[in-house]
C-alpha cells in the first residue's frame, strides 16, 4: 500500500508512521528526515534547503520532486511506501499521481492528523528538536495551513482521504489510523 501521512508540525506523525511501517512493513520516506540528512552532509541540495527551511519556509518543488522521485524509484518502494511530509501541496499532489501512474501505481490512502493549533505549540515546547524555534514553528504552521491544507480537499473528491483526531495517547491514535488502513484496504481490493 502507498499510505500519505498529512498533519501539521507536531501533529504527531513521527510516532504513528514508526508504528504504520510495522503494521505495513513498507519504506518510511520522510521528506523531512531526507531533508535534515541533506543539509547535515552539506550536499548541493541541502545547501540550498537549509536557506529555506531556517527561515520557516517550504523547499522548492524540483528540490524535493527529484528527492521523492529518486527513492520512489527504488526497489522497495515497488509494494508500497509510507509518505510522510510530501506531498505539501496541491501541484506535488499532481506531479505524485502523474509519477505513479507512469509506473503503474496510485496512492491507495491518506490519513489527516488533525491536532488543535494550541496543542501543537504544546507539543514543540515540549519536544525540543533543534529545528522547533517558537517563531519559526509558528510559520510552519501557518504554511501548513496555506499550501498543505487544500490536499484535503484534493483527496476527498477522490475518496481516499481519512481525517484522524491526533489527540489522546499514541495507542488510542493508532487504532483511528489502523481503522482507516482498513477501509483503504477494502477499498483496494473493490473492482
């Protein structure tokens, strides 16, 4: 199965998608992480990332569309992937489909975080990553809900979107997500 991951930062999708790879034993591509190990080995690409990303910002389409098309590419990624962080916006969402299709693939799914504004910023203060400055947390939050938002909608006329409450404990969570893996599954399987 090809699952995307969508929620705000802080919404908690580090933990579920630790979680969704056991259940689903596929790939965790995280843009984010591939981000952060870009910019920590000081490639090219992480260079210029970083120049976004310090200042709250999303990193440029061709940035992450040849990362994402590059790993989808691989071997392991043939019976499905996680997708957590990407697509952002509504044109990745195109560029995604348009790449599957050509290797005779679709997004089987797509499960919504959502997380109140308030618990979020509860969430970073107590998280401490180094990336988790007040001010630059809240522009992610604010390009979140600009550019990330309108997925939801891109989904939902295609009956593949799944809006999950992110609050309650992890477990709790889980079993709202591995009920919308389900219902992704039975879809799948209908004709």
């Amino acid at each position: 199965m090809r699952i995307i991951l969508i929620g705000p930062p802080g919404a908690g999708k580090g933990t579920q998608c630790q979680r969704l790879v056991d259940l689903l034993k596929v790939p965790h591509l995280s843009t984010g992480e591939m981000l952060r190990a870009e910019v920590r080995a000081r490639t090219p690409a992480g260079i210029e990332a970083d120049g976004y990303m310090a200042h709250g910002q999303l990193v440029p389409d061709p940035l992450i569309l040849g990362m994402v098309g590059r790993r989808l590419s691989q071997p392991d990624c043939r019976e499905g992937c996680l997708l957590d962080g990407f697509p952002r916006t509504l044109h990745q969402a195109e560029i995604l489909d348009d790449l599957l299709e050509r290797q005779a693939m679709s997004v089987d799914g797509v499960i919504e975080l959502a997380v109140p504004r308030d618990e979020l910023v509860r969430r970073m203060l107590a998280r401490k990553r180094a990336d988790d400055d007040p001010g630059i947390f809240a522009k992610r939050i604010v390009s979140f809900e600009l550019q990330t938002a309108p997925l939801l909608d891109y989904y939902s006329r295609q009956d593949k979107l799944a809006t999950i409450d992110g609050l309650g404990s992890a477990n709790e969570i889980f079993d709202r997500v591995r009920a919308a893996i389900q219902r992704f599954e039975r879809a799948s399987r209908r004709p």
